[in-house]
C-alpha cells in the first residue's frame, strides 16, 4: 500500500462526523485547559484522559491527539499573554513572545505561533507518514538484547538532553526507575518495595505521578512565586499578521520544523532542546540579532515550530517501536494500553486503519486549532484574568478528579500528593521532574527485556554484545555519555539552555 | 563549574537592590526571618518569604541536599529488598536490579555530597513556598481520605477549604464559599453531567 492510499484510508477513518466531533472537542478542552497558568500538556492530557474511556479506540486516539495539539496552544498563549509558560518548551517562547505583546502586538504573536505550529505540524505528519512504517520493519527483527540496548540509548540520551547537571539527571532517572519495580514482580510474583501497603502492590501508576510532578508542584510553585496574585495578561488588539509578517514568518517555521524534528526522534527532552536549539539558529542567522529578546517575530516563530515538530516526530519512535521517547508519549501509550492496542512493530501492519487514522488525524487537529483559536482568543484572555488564587482551588479538583477517575482509585490521589510534595522537593534541589517520569515508564521494559535476554543466553550477558544491533546501540549510547562528561562539550550543553536567557 | 558559580552570581543579583550593600542586608533578613521562625510570637513577625534567602553554605546548599536524600532513599530501597533473591539459576533474580539502581544511586548521592562540600552549588532555599507545598498537597490528601467514606461534596469541600489556605488574598468565609459553590459545580458536571460514578453524600445522609 503506498502513502497516497494509506492517507486515503486515514483519512477516511478522520473524516467520519463523529470522529471529526471528537477532534474539534478534544482541540477545545485541550485548548481551555491547558490555558490556566501552571497546566502543561502532559497535566491536560491526564485530567482529559477519562473522559476518553467510553470512546472508540480510534475515537479516543484522535481526541487525544486534538487535547494534546489544543493544550500546547494553550501553553503558548499563557507563555506570551502571562510570561508563564506551562512547560520547559515554550520558556523560549516567552523571550520574545510576551516581549510582542508588551509592545502591543498580542495577537499578531499569538497567531504567529498558531501558524508556525501549523506549518510544522504538516511537515512533521508528513515525516511520521514516512519514516514509522519503515522503522517498524526494521524494528521487526528486534529481539530482546537490541530492546534493551535501545531502551539504554533511549534514557542515555533523556540523561543528555535534560537541562542542568549531569549526576541530577542520571539520578532523576534512577529514582523512575526505581518506582517503576514497586509492585508484584512479573516472573517471581514477590512483592518488591512494596512496604506492605496494599494498593502498591499493582504499582505505581504513571498519571498520578506525572499529575503529582507536573500538576500539583506546579500549583505550588506559582503560588510561592506569585503569593497567589498572579499577573495581568496583555490586552489583544489585531489579530492577523500582515503580509509582510507572514513572509517573515516562513522560513524561521522551516528551519525550526527540521531542527524540532531531529531533535523529536530523540528520547528526552525532546521539545525543549529543540525550542532552544532553534531559537539560537535564527538569533545566529538573523542579520540583527540585537533584535531577539526585544520582540522579534522569528524568536516566536522558529522555537514555536521547533517545539512542535519536536513533540509531534516524538510520535514516531512510540508507534514503531513502541518506546516513549517522552513522559508525554508515555502517556498516549498508556491511553492506548487502555484500549488493548500495544504500539510497536505490528500496531502498524496489523491495524492501518487506526494508525493512518491518527496520522490523518494530526493534519486536521493542527488545521482546526488555527481555525479554532483564532476567534476564540479573546474567550481565553478573559479565562486569564480571572486572578490566580480563585482560579487554582479549580486546577486543584480537577487534577484529583482525573487521576481519581483513571482507576476510581483514592490511593492514586494520595500518591499524587506525595508527589506534588516530592515535585516540589526537586525543584528545592535542583533536578528536574521529567527523567523521573522517563525512568518510570521505560524502567520496568528495560528490566523485562533485560531478564527475558539473559534467560536465552542462560544467564551470559555476553549476549549484548554478539547481536550486532544491540552492540552498536550499546556503543552509540556509550559514546553519548562520555561526550556529554567531557569539559568542553559539557559547557556547550550547558549553554544551550542559560544563551537565551 | 564557571556555570553555577555564575548562575549563583545572577540568583544573587537578581533578589538584592544595587546600590544597597548585598551581604549584610541579606544577613540582616536572614536573621529576622529566623527570629520569625522561632519566636514564640510567630504571628507578630511576618517576613516576606522572598526574603527567607539562605547563603549558600557547606554543608548546606542543593548538591549537599541533593546527595544527602538520594542516599537515604538508596539506602530505604537497599534495605527494603534485602530478603529478595539477588541472583537465580537463569538469569538473575528479582533482587538484581533493584539492588543495582540503588547501589547506583548512593554512589551518585555520595558524588554530589562531596561535590557540594568542595565547591558549593546554589543556596537551598528551603522555607521558600513551603507553606503552599505543605497545604496544597495536605489538601490533595485530605481529599484521597475522605472520598471513599465521606463522598465527592465534602471531599472537594474540605480540600478546598485546607489549599485555599496557602494563599493570603482568600479570608476563611470567601474560601468556605469558593469551596462550596465548587462543590456544588464538581457535583452537577461530572456526576450529572458526565456520569461518573461518585458518591456524592455520606450514606448516613
């Protein structure tokens, strides 16, 4: 079947009234919720994911797919609107973003992340319509010792990407990993860090703790810094771009698309690196750099597209493979788990219509929430000045309601309090919350593949390293971490994060 | 290493005012939030938090912090999984990889420690927010409890009431009716809008 037919297919699966219904609604609850300050993506798509329970599986997937494109917008426009970006990916966007808005031209800003966030969603679909189907053929002759050395490639390069000291994020994804192995052991059945509590004994989900680090830390963190005041958005006046700004526009969304997207396949901070990487090209390119940080349109244009060719080219790795190369995508898989659909290698082969339903299905989100937000964007402003101190007691019951809701389970909102307390704890110390969430999810594959791949040697780890593939993962992920801990190349990684800023 | 020793420059910037001598203005509040901390008069001193800003010091700034909990937490799972079987005829055993990660860990957490003795990272800022951090979460835990016995009304109630509590815009009566018209709205979209199934009132009413 060649690309043209499957998008064909595709998008007969995306275009059903129904289905379309799903994605517009799950653009629009994306989009309203994760405009309160504090809510980022991953916080949205865990509150949103109940309500996606009873749906199709397709269904469900596809209004996922438009809560996730919905709620990036809705951190982008808090991040110009309010200087407070609701994740590490749109800090960058912040910079010149709210900059533009200072100086009057909130909606020009806000439409020009709108459109550069489409021009890169398109590419990417694009990208993902080619390169998941033949990585999944590759993928199919995978055996255990490869999975593992692709699953320590993967947390390898999480470690390199993340922000700030080295040690912190190995030990960040140590941590993970060691939550994951909470619960009954798969091939022994005994109970392991368990501390006789009951409800740990299935283990520790990924929403509560992702909604604990991500949700409840960030609640307290902004009230900490803002003692619940919270700050005024801009006022929006015009809205579209002249035609001038549109032409300005272009090529910083290409050249953020390609690096985001690179940047995207990697596991990781992902979107982040990309965001940051790309603002730093066009500051380099530009012919008066002295522009950027004071309101110029490519600093909002380029990190807008690069974050989201990063995040959508993230969906890749998770399809072929069935890896999550961010907490994000671990989330999608754990959606779909629900559903009884496993991504990796066969999900492709054996169920087209829904993958090529969901790739169909990102064409259209990204297309509906320019057409959404562009005349909704006043409805979101007057969300953002109601003050922050009566708008978070709602963020609130909204985070334990969802993650109640996952497994009507009170336990899972108690573990989403440790963790808001843990969160908040990191941030104290300085390591960042997102390899945890990376450790968790790819911990307990790596510990399975690990003693799945031992057992067929009959207990000789030599077996790494005689299967070629794992081998040369294995070498590849070596070769990352001494790099990343020579001198010079750590100063550059340092500086890729603190340039901008 | 210039990095963090810039970055702590720029932090140190960032919260003193030029032209006033940084250290002993910054020693002086540091001393009057420990007199507010301490004194039995606790509510007569109210310092605001921004001011609680320790020096980084020796023994205590987020390296050493870092180290110090990353040990203990070694330690806890070390000890923890101490009867599991470390290795198995095929393979290894249940053991193995816990006790690996951990040992892994420690040696991090011991890295880090030493590493915040010789060259002290960035200040720890500990009483900073520890107040919201304290009753957002309690909130959150007040909710898990009562949910199961008591139902979704008193639940959103009584978390509403404990988080609303961190900030001080919001007096006792403003949260009780902040509280209770969320109760209210929680009750009517997710119940009898949405259908989940909650218990919205305690059996006995």
């Amino acid at each position: 079947m060649g690309i043209f037919e499957s998008l064909v297919l595709g998008l007969s699966v995306a275009c059903t009234p129904s289905n379309l219904m799903l994605c517009f609604a799950g653009c629009l609850l994306g989009t309203a919720i994760g405009v309160l300050p504090g809510i980022g993506p991953l916080a949205t798509m865990a509150m949103l994911l109940p309500v996606t329970f009873h749906l199709s599986p397709a269904g469900a997937l596809i209004m996922l797919a438009g809560v996730y494109y919905g709620a990036q917008y809705g951190g982008s426009t808090t991040a110009i609107l309010l200087k407070l970006p609701g994740e590490a990916s749109s800090v960058v966007t912040c910079l010149d973003g709210h900059e533009m808005a200072l100086q009057g031209n909130a909606g020009v800003a806000l439409a020009v992340a709108a459109l550069s966030s489409l021009i890169a969603g398109c590419l990417t679909t694009v990208l993902i319509a080619l390169a998941a189907p033949s990585l999944a053929e590759v993928a199919l002759a995978f055996q255990s010792a490869d999975y593992v050395a692709v699953l320590i490639l993967g947390l390898v390069a999480a470690i390199v990407l993340s922000q700030g000291s080295l040690l912190k994020a190995i030990a960040a994804i140590l941590v993970g990993v060691l939550l994951g192995i909470i619960g009954t052991d798969v091939s022994t059945g005994e109970h392991r860090l368990t501390f006789g509590l009951a409800p740990l004994v299935d283990g520790v989900g990924f929403v509560p703790v992702a909604m604990g680090l991500f949700g409840v830390a960030e609640i307290v963190s902004n009230l900490a810094s803002t003692a619940g005041h919270g700050t005024q958005p801009v006022a929006v006046k015009r809205l579209w771009p002249s035609r001038a700004e549109l032409k300005a526009l272009l090529f910083p969304s290409l050249r953020g698309t390609v690096v985001g997207a690179a940047f995207g396949l990697l596991p990781g901070g992902g979107p982040t690196i990309g965001a940051f990487s790309a603002y730093s090209l066009e500051k380099k390119l530009s012919a008066t750099p002295a522009r950027f940080g004071r309101g110029a349109l490519e600093g909002v244009a380029a990190p807008e597209a690069a974050n989201n060719a990063a995040a959508q080219a993230s969906f890749i790795p998770m399809l072929s493979l069935g890896i999550p190369p961010s907490a994000l995508m671990a989330l999608m898989i754990g959606a779909m788990m629900i559903h009884g659909i496993a991504p990796g290698p066969n999900f492709i082969v054996k169920q087209p219509a829904l993958f090529w339903g969901l790739i169909a299905s990102m064409l259209i989100g990204n297309l509906m929430l320019v057409l959404l937000n562009l005349p909704l964007i006043r409805i979101w402003v007057l969300l953002l000045r109601v003050p922050y101190r009566y708008l978070y007691p709602s963020i609130l019951v909204l985070c334990c309601i969802g993650t109640y809701s996952i497994s009507n389970s009170a336990a899972d909102v108690l573990i989403m309090a440790v963790f808001g307390f843990v969160g908040w704890f990191m941030k104290k110390i300085e390591i960042e919350p997102a390899p945890v969430l990376m450790g968790l999810v790819l911990g307990p594959m790596l510990e399975e593949n690990f003693r799945r791949a031992l057992a067929v040697s009959g207990g000789d780890p030599i077996i790494f390293l005689q299967r070629p593939i794992s081998a040369g993962l294995l070498a590849v992920s070596a070769a990352l971490l001494v790099a990343a801990a020579l001198p010079w190349i750590r100063r550059k990684r340092e500086t890729v994060f603190t340039d901008p800023l | 290493m210039t990095n963090s020793k810039e970055r702590q420059r720029r932090l140190h910037d960032a919260y003193t005012v030029p032209g006033v001598r940084p250290q002993s203005t910054q020693r002086g509040e540091r001393a009057k939030a420990l007199e507010g901390e301490q004194g039995a008069t606790a509510a007569a001193v109210r310092v605001p938090e921004f001011a609680i800003r320790a020096k980084a010091t020796r023994s205590s700034n987020t390296d050493t912090v870092a180290g110090l909990a990353l040990c203990a937490l070694a330690l806890l799972v070390l000890y923890n999984t101490r009867s599991l079987e470390r290795t198995a005829l095929m393979g290894i055993g249940p053991g193995t990889f816990p006790s690996l990660v951990a040992g892994l860990l420690a040696a991090i957490g011991v890295v880090l420690f030493v590493k915040g003795v010789i060259r002290p990272a960035a200040a720890m800022a500990f009483a900073e927010g520890l107040r919201p951090a304290l009753l957002v979460t309690a909130g959150v835990a007040l909710f898990a409890l009562l949910l199961p016995g008591l139902g979704l009304v008193p639940a959103v109630f009584a978390l509403v009431l404990v988080a609303t509590r961190s900030s001080s815009g919001i007096s006792l009566r403003l949260a009780c009716v902040i509280a209770a018209i969320l109760a209210v709205a929680t009750a009517l979209v997710f119940v009898a809008g949405l259908a989940l199934p909650f218990r919205l009132l305690p059996l006995w009413i």
